[in-house]
C-alpha cells in the first residue's frame, strides 16, 4: 500500500479542530513534530504540550489520480480550517516500505557496565562467555537502553548484587529494567506501569527473554511488597509525589535507583528521598542524570 502526505504549519489553530478535520477527510494518521529545536518536557497528566512552531503531518492512502485526490483534501481543509492552510500546505510522496523494520535499522547492540548487553533479537550474541544478554526491540513502550535514563540505570544495575533477591521496576515501560534485572540473578522482579501497553509490552518480552516465569507485571494500584532494589525511570515530578511511595517500597539496607532526570532537577528530587536514603551516587549523562541510593536502616 502506498501514501502520501499532507504537510502544513500548525500555527495558532486549534490542535482539536486540525485533528477533526483531518481524520474527517481520510487521515490514515497524524503526527506533528517540532519545525525549530524547542524540548517538550515533562507534561502533566493528561496535557498534550507542542512546540511553539509546530508542524502537522496527516498520511493518506494513494489513489489512482494522488493530484487531484490532495486538491480536493485540501479544498476541504480550507473550507473547515481557513485558506492559509490549503496555502501553505506541501504535499509529497512518502516512500513504501515495511514500517515495522525500518525504525530498527539503527537499532545495534549495547553494552553497558562489564557484562550486560541489550542487543537486537536478530543480532548474534556477543562473544564474551560472560555476557548476560538481554534480547530487545523498540517497540511501543519506551526503553531500549538508548536514551541517556535507561542507559545509567542499567549501569548501575549490572554493578549491583542482585542474586536471589527482589526487584521492583516502577515505570516498567518496555520491561528493559526488569529484565535485566532477573538476567543478572533477580530472583523476581514485580514490573509496574498505568500503561496498558507497557504491560503488554514487558510481558511479551519476558516471554521472548525466557524470564515470565519470574516477573509479576501490574498496575500502579496494586501492592508493593518491600524488596532490595526499587528502579523508577521515570520523571521528576512523578518521583517527588511518589517518594513515600517508593521509599516504603524498598526494603531496609536496599537500593534505589532514580532516573529520568534532567541534571537541573536532581536536587528536590534528592531532597524528596532524603529522610529514606543516604544517597550515594548521582551519575550523569549529558543533560541527564540518575540517582542511585541506599536504603536507611
């Protein structure tokens, strides 16, 4: 199946609106992206936050006569959201492929710490005997160990003794933390979302890392048993309303692990977790950073 796609300024229109009038004409799709280099972080819960110069981009499937087809799509974009759309909109050709494989083609194999790997389910396993091998592809929940939040968290991770022990993985996403976790000798590992997605996610790959049998996946209302590690990769206004939370949740002489953080951020959260914690480590990357604490006995 072949697309084209349909491209103009979001300006000071109604985000609603566009995306009413769009999907009313036929849009497969709509995304928008950031025309300049302005970081959206940290939304609140619900809030949708763009860029002060936006972009919309709506994909259509191709008909036999693609010209005439985007003159009368974009006709009808004039006549619901003013002319300047149909002015300013580009419409062009979006080349076939098999969408689901493209996004990997960048997707390589990561070590981090002495012996963790993260690698592609297709990659051939590293060659040293030691390797503890985590098999992941990108998916629609967020970790792969390429951002800066995951990659310190699990460097951090792959230094801690974690034989036998319990691991609390708060924010589960793709499950990457988690599963590491029990690669690396977590006897079980509870993996906690309010995405739906994510849970599906880290369940099916744990299935594919050999690891279900050992992982309790559950949303955020659910108990949290005391255990030695708790890792959040999350954000730092979540972590600073959920420190009581996670404090109680890791047991006494545990660790935690905070990330999610942009460098700037790291001081209220560490003031959060304070009274719970001596904090022993605060490891950066770039812009971000990850917390790493013990828990006061």
């Amino acid at each position: 199946m072949s697309f084209y796609e349909i491209e103009f300024p979001l300006a000071a229109l109604d985000l609603g609106e566009v995306e009413a009038a769009l999907f009313e004409i036929g849009a497969s799709s709509i995304t928008f992206v950031d025309r300049g280099d302005e970081p959206v972080l940290e939304p609140k819960p619900g809030e949708l936050k763009l860029w002060r110069d936006t972009l919309v981009r709506a994909l259509f499937e191709e008909s036999a006569d693609v010209t005439r087809d985007a003159v009368l799509r974009l006709d009808r974009l004039g006549m619901s959201l003013g002319p300047q759309v149909a002015q300013s909109a580009r419409v062009r050709a979006v080349a076939t492929q098999v969408w689901e494989r493209a996004w990997l083609k960048d997707w390589k194999s990561m070590r981090f710490g002495r012996r963790l790997w993260i690698i592609p389910h297709a990659a051939d396993p590293p060659q040293e005997l030691d390797a503890v091998v985590v098999r992941l592809d990108p998916g629609l929940a967020f970790g792969t160990g390429a951002h800066p939040t995951t990659a310190l968290c699990l460097q951090i991770l792959e230094s801690l003794p974690l034989s036998g022990r319990a691991v609390i993985d708060y924010g589960c996403g793709s499950g990457i933390l988690g599963l590491a976790a029990l690669k690396l000798g977590a006897a079980r590992v509870v993996a906690v979302d309010l995405d739906a997605q994510a849970l599906l996610a880290t369940r099916e790959n744990a299935i594919r890392n050999d690891v279900s049998a050992n992982i309790i996946v559950q949303g955020i209302d659910a108990a949290l048993t005391p255990s030695y590690c708790v890792l959040a990769n999350i954000l730092a206004g979540p972590l600073i309303e959920l420190a009581p939370k996670l404090t109680a949740a890791c047991a006494p002489g545990g660790r935690i692990v905070l990330s999610g953080l942009l460098k700037a951020q790291a001081h209220a959260v560490k003031a959060a977790y304070a009274t719970g914690f001596d904090m022993v480590q605060v490891i950066e990357r770039d812009e971000w950073c990850c917390i790493y604490g013990r828990r006061v006995l």
